[in-house]
C-alpha cells in the first residue's frame, strides 16, 4: 500500500510498513538508505547515514564490537536524517569469500500433464530446493534458476525452457544455481544487526542487489555481467534474459591494492589510499612519468617521492594480474563469455570501479564492452548526487529488493522434504590471501614489486 509523504502528513513516530531500508555492511564502509515506493511507482529516499567500516575485513565481520559500532553509528544517521524515531528492521547484503556456489536439479511429475504449468508450480519447486542436503557449517544464501526442461507424455520429447508459465508437460526438471554461506559468519552479521534491537528481515546477495539499482532491464535481457569491486571483495553477476544466470565472490578487491602501495612505498595504509585516490592509475602508459607526489612518512624517516606512473606500476600488477585474471577466468567458466561479447558486455560498479582508467583495462584484458555502473535505477528525479555514485549501488540495491518483496506481498511459502540431486557445493572460488598458498602469492608479489620500483625510488628520492 502506497503513502503520500508529503511534509503536511509525514509523522514518524511508529515506522509505515511501507518504509523500507538497505543496509549494507562493506570492508571500508556502512551505509544505510531509508525509501519508499511513491505513488508513481518510483523509489523515493527519506534519509542515509555513512559510517567508516570498523572490525570488517574483506566482508569478514572479526570484530562483532567494532562492527556492531559501526552500524549503530550508520543507522542512527540514516533515522536522524529521515526524522525516523527508530529503524526497526532492515535488508541487509552479504557477500564475503565464505560465499560458495554449486549446483542443483530438481524435479516433479504432474498429475495433469493437459494443464498449463504455473508460476506457483515453479516457485514450489525452488522452495523444494531449500531442504537440499548441505554440508553442516553451511546455510543458503540465494536460489537461482538457470532454465527448465519439459517433457510431454504425447512423443516423450523434451525441450528447454527459460520460462514454462504457459506450457504443457508431464514432468518439470529445474536447474539451479545455490549459493551458501558459512553459518557462523552469518551468524555473526545477525547478531550485529540485532544487537542495536533491529531484525535483519532478508540477507541478499550484495552483487544481485547492486545489479538492481544500476543495469537496465535491456542490459539484463541481452546479457550482462556485473562486477562490483569494493573494499574487501569483487563481486560478480551474469544476468541474462532478465534473470540472474551465475555468480561468484571473488576475495581480491579495493583493499588489496592499497595494502599494495602502502608496503611498496612503506607507507600507513590511509596515506596509501588517499595516494590511490587522488593520483592512481590501473594503466601506468597512461600515467605522467614526470608528475611527483611528495608523501610524508613517519618515525622521521625522509619523504617519498613517487610518480603517477610508479604509482600505476604498483596498481596495474594487482589488477590486472589477480582481479581482472581472476574475473575473465570465472567469466570463462560460466560459459557466457560469447553471450555477454554479443550482449551487453561489462558494468563496473562498486567504489573501487572509480579507479582511473579500469574501464579502458577491462575492454582490452577481458574483450568486452565495459561501462561504469551508476546506480539509480527505479528512483526518483530527486535522488541526490552524493548517491549517485558506484559505491552506493548495493545500498540502494537493497532498499530496491525490499521493496519489491513487500510492494509485491512476497512470502515464502512452507517448503516440504523432496528427494532431489546431490548438491554439488565444492566451487569455494580461488584461494584467499589468508590460506598458505596465499600468504606466499601475496608476498612473492610484493617482494617483486618492491625489487622492480627500488630503482624508480632511487632514481627521484
């Protein structure tokens, strides 16, 4: 049910049932989105609130204090903003490198093969799928259907389907796409969440939400893959006709690269990243080998100079040869790698897709047609600037997805015990930093680094 919120008749005092908010919990930051759906169908935002993001590394909530601090300090920004008394419940995002995906077929025979199939056959089946058999530190996260298979009692053919709502058939055979999470770490985003008395209504796979708020339906229906860089993971989405097709979680982001130039450049990490910020580049071709950033250090140790074109040097390794290695690995993977190359290509979203020169670095390594993801989506003309920018895309993705659940009256109905394939699970992605393959990768890198720039250094210091 819609309101009008217009200044005259807008009281806060209890929460409408139809104002919703996104949270979403990041590595560098939390951010908190208060909307509504207006009477002409558009998403209008009441209020925000912006916190650093304290005890989260790379989507790993390790210290519930810290964090629970952090999101008390973004909630209460988001309600004093929207003159809300109190946030009581929220949709919040999750994504971190316990994300793991595997695959799933299920299947049921009909007793009326002459009727048509509907939509609450389907949607029966996909709550079936919810009591597959998982591993016992694991929990699902998201349900995707990948495409159907119909066979008739007539011939005993069968055909393929992306959309069965209408057809007729004996036996229905869906493939899904399940993606799981470690229960503790969910656990832990839970207890941060209820720990300031708010519910968390829905825990959404951050890349889905972000591909709400910033890809068209066209984009979706052609086929479109959706890579969102933040702080402590990139996450990854392939849409294709209008639905989500693959998804993946990869643990290399943001943060790594200024991890990168702070050891590189013995620097303090927050220095390291105002440096990337203000004078990086992925592209070190396209960067001045002539302009010089000064940067203080401490502990009285002599200033650093350093050109933009070093600086890329450091970010270009990183990017290209573990993120956008990894990304067209996984894209390949997928097998929709000719699909997105005759669709829509590459949306670069997140705070890290800011970074200079990505979009020109991802059409050359990956081949694909690439663009940077603004979200805004289904919003109102009024949405400001400030959030109009690629690191607001899963919040505001989240605000959208509650929305469309409860504009939409979404339930899940009860699901019942059924027989179905073994879900295969062991797709966990590539290895972390933390693993001991890792820790070495990561160090071989930054001692290779460091041997190649010590010259540079030398040369202007």
């Amino acid at each position: 049910m819609e309101k009008n919120y217009s200044d005259s008749n807008l009281t806060f005092n209890n929460m409408a049932s139809d104002i919703v908010v996104g949270l979403d919990i990041g590595t560098t930051k939390v951010a908190t989105i208060v909307g509504y759906l207006n009477n002409k169908g558009k998403i209008e935002i009441l209020g925000h609130g912006k916190s650093a993001s304290k005890g989260v590394e790379y989507g790993l909530i390790q210290n519930l204090l810290k964090a629970q601090e952090s999101i008390r300090t973004s909630v209460q920004l988001a309600s004093s903003h929207a003159r809300m008394e109190e946030i009581n419940s929220v949709y919040a995002g999750i994504a971190a490198r316990h994300i793991r995906t595997g695959n799933c077929k299920h299947y049921i025979f009909r007793a009326n093969h002459n009727a048509l199939i509907t939509q609450e056959e389907l949607d029966e089946m996909k709550h079936d799928v919810e009591n597959i058999a998982l591993p016992p530190d694991q929990r699902i996260i998201a349900i995707i259907p990948q495409k159907y298979v119909i066979e008739d009692s007539a011939d005993g053919a069968s055909h393929e389907s992306l959309d069965p709502v209408g057809e007729i058939g004996t036996k229905i055979t869906g493939f899904y796409q399940i993606i799981t999470g470690n229960i503790q770490e969910i656990k832990k985003i839970d207890t941060c969440i209820t720990s300031s008395n708010i519910q968390a209504k829905e825990l959404i796979l951050e890349p889905i939400a972000s591909g709400l708020s910033c890809l068209t339906e066209d984009e979706k229906q052609r086929g479109v893959a959706l890579i969102d860089i933040g702080g402590g993971t990139t996450d990854m989405v392939i849409f294709q006709n209008g639905r989500p097709k693959f998804c993946k979680v990869i643990p290399f982001a943001g943060s790594v690269i200024t991890k990168d130039i702070a050891s590189v450049c013995n620097i303090p990490e927050d220095t390291a990243e105002e440096l990337k910020v203000n004078h990086g580049s992925c592209i070190p071709e396209k960067s001045s080998p002539s302009r010089v950033s000064t940067i203080l250090r401490p502990h009285g140790q002599p200033p650093l100079k350093i050109t933009d074109e070093q600086l890329a040097k450091i970010i270009y390794s990183r990017v290209h040869k573990e993120i956008l290695g990894i990304v067209k690995a996984e894209l390949e993977n997928s097998g929709c790698m000719k699909m997105l190359q005759n669709g829509a290509g590459l949306v670069l979203t997140g705070g890290g897709a800011k970074l200079r020169h990505l979009v020109e670095l991802c059409q050359f390594d990956l081949g694909l047609n690439t663009r940077i993801g603004i979200p805004g989506i289904g919003f109102a003309d009024s949405l400001s600037n400030e959030l109009k920018q690629p690191l607001y895309s899963t919040a505001l993705g989240l605000l959208k997805y509650g929305i469309e659940c409860e504009t939409k009256g979404f339930q899940p109905s009860d699901s019942q015990e059924v027989e179905t394939e073994p879900f295969n699970g062991g797709n966990e992605g590539p290895k972390t930093e933390k693993g001991n393959g890792g820790n070495r990768k990561s160090g071989q890198l930054i001692e290779t680094l460091k041997r190649t720039l010590t010259s540079f250094f030398e040369q202007i210091s």
